[in-house]
C-alpha cells in the first residue's frame, strides 16, 4: 500500500513539472520576434499613454421663468393739487351731505377754501404778469366804459368811411322771392342804400308784388342763382369790379348784420385791405400771437385733408 501512495506521488510531480515546462516554452515562443532579448525588464517598459475621455458639454442651467410683473397701479395727482382737488372735492361734498358730520361738512369747507385761495392766487399773479404787458387785454379793447364809448364812437366813424369805400369799388345784387321775408329784407336794403349809397341790382326769381318797388327795377332771373348756388331767399351777393362774387347771405339780415358782413365779404374779395378792415372794428385784434396759416399746410393730426373733407361734406349738403 505504502508503495503505491509513493507511485502515485511520483507520477503527480512529474506531470506538474511537465506543465510548467510547457507553459515556459510557450511564453518563450510566443516572443520569439524579439530574439535574444525577449526579457522585459519592467523599468525599460514606457507606461501606454491613457487616452482623455471626451468631455461632454455641460448642459446649461435651466433657469426658471420669472413671474410677470405685477401691474402697478397708475400713481395718482399729487394731493391738494388742481386735479386732486378737481377729482375729490365732489366727494367731500357728497360725503358732507350724506352723512353731515361736524367733521365731513368742516372738512369739505376747508378744502373748498383752499381750492378758492388757490384760484384767488393765481388771478392775483395773472394780473401782475399781464399788466401793461402784450398779455393785457386792454390792448384790444379797454375795459373803462368811458374809454369803451370813445373806442365805439371812432368804429362808428371809421366803418361809414369804410362802407362808403366799399360801394365806390363793388356792388350788391339781392335775390328775392315773393314773401314776407323777401319784404323784410328790402326795407332793410333801402335803409342801408340811402346811408351808404351803393349799387344795387335786385333780381327776383318769382313774380313780385307791388310792395317791392322799393327795390326799384327788378331783373328776372336769368341762371344766376343756379351760378352761385343760393339755396335760400332773400340772398345777397357782392361784386367787385372785375365781375367776381361773393355771397354774404342767404336769410334776412339786420343793418348792423348787413354792414359786418358787407366788410368781410369786401375783405375775402379784396376790395379792400386787412388795415381798412381793422380800422372799423371796436375791437383792436393787431396783437395777437396767433397768425392765419398758410392754407397749403396739411395738419397730420387730422386723418383727412381739410380741403377734401369740405369737398365731401358740401356734396352731402348740397352746398
């Protein structure tokens, strides 16, 4: 028995030996392209280059929305100011006399005071900013009445002049129809010849009735009124010399009406000058800040021309 365990062990070691001896020539074999010098020492070995790991780009942050602003209210006027007072001074009063406190009815007087005192101020400043400046109104017309009756009574003077030049350089044509108004309007008209001794050429678009022979002759109508578009009886015109007219109007005129409105009509005629024209007037308009602009100029403000729009709107009237 115990020669057959000593058999066995050494046929054990004799095959563990065989292995290893294979295993060496087969590592040797395995770098035989090295040659003699297939032995690697490790310090001669240079260590393989470890290759980075591709960077990933970070992803940005993801940032929150921010929540929308919340709406602030308007700031409102600043208290006791004109528009403060103008905004609440209604509401003391209703407060007042809804429900009258001692302390609400106070409290609307004082505020109403103020407001009285501030206004008082400013007239106050007004009258030291204005006086004797070209912001008195004084320049225009005087406020003393005296000096109201000498500025009238120098008007009155200056517009006879003035008619009395206008019916030397034009002439009235009235166009009248058989009625009471027409009647009206001729008593009128013989009043205002006889001061001012203008020409006059009466037209009639009907038969008239004896009463109108204040007019003297009458003309019939002969497409002059269709040519100035009258619309409404009795109608006067004016005409200057080189035959051009100007309708100053179509219903019953006082004197004192005809007589302003023979000036304006005169003036948009160039019968006479703008310095004539103010002459007559008791009111002195020579200073005034704001001048006639030029008709050409087109407001943008407005979406339609002015020009086009009194095209449109006449032809809707029938003007």
């Amino acid at each position: 028995m115990t020669r057959l365990l000593a058999s066995t062990l050494t046929i054990s070691i004799a095959l563990a030996t065989a292995q290893a001896a294979f295993a060496v020539e087969t590592r040797f074999l395995d770098g035989k392209q090295e040659g003699f010098f297939w032995y690697k020492d490790p310090r001669l070995v240079e260590p393989e280059e470890e290759q980075p790991e591709p960077e990933v780009p970070a992803k940005p942050p993801v940032q929150a929305e921010a929540p929308p602003p919340a709406p602030t209210e308007p700031a409102g006027p600043a208290p006791l100011s004109a528009e403060w007072i103008r905004t609440n001074l209604p509401k003391y009063l209703d407060a007042a006399i809804d429900n009258p406190t001692p302390e609400n009815v106070a409290a609307y007087l004082y505020l109403q005071k103020y407001s009285m005192d501030k206004a008082t101020k400013f007239s106050e400043v007004s009258e030291r900013v204005t006086l004797g400046t070209s912001l008195d109104a004084d320049l225009s017309r005087p406020s003393s009445q005296f000096a109201k009756d000498v500025v009238d009574n120098k008007a009155r003077v200056n517009q006879k002049e003035l008619m009395a030049k206008i019916g030397d350089r034009a002439g009235l044509f009235v166009f009248v129809e058989n009625t009471e108004e027409s009647f009206a309007q001729a008593n009128v008209l013989e009043t205002f010849i006889n001061m001012y001794g203008f020409s006059m050429v009466p037209i009639a678009v009907q038969p008239l009735s004896e009463s109108f022979r204040v007019l003297g002759d009458v003309l019939p109508d002969n497409g002059h009124t269709a040519q100035l578009n009258i619309q409404k009886y009795p109608a006067i015109a004016l005409m200057d010399g080189n035959g051009t007219f100007d309708v100053l109007s179509q219903n019953m005129v006082a004197l004192s009406g005809l007589e302003k409105r023979v000036a304006v009509s005169a003036l948009r005629l160039g019968v006479i000058t703008e310095a004539e024209y103010n002459k007559a007037r008791v009111v002195d308009y020579s200073h005034t800040l704001a001048e006639v602009p030029d008709n050409t100029i087109f407001d943008p403000n407005v979406p339609v021309p002015a020009a086009e729009l009194i095209q449109q709107l006449q032809a809707r009237g029938n003007f």
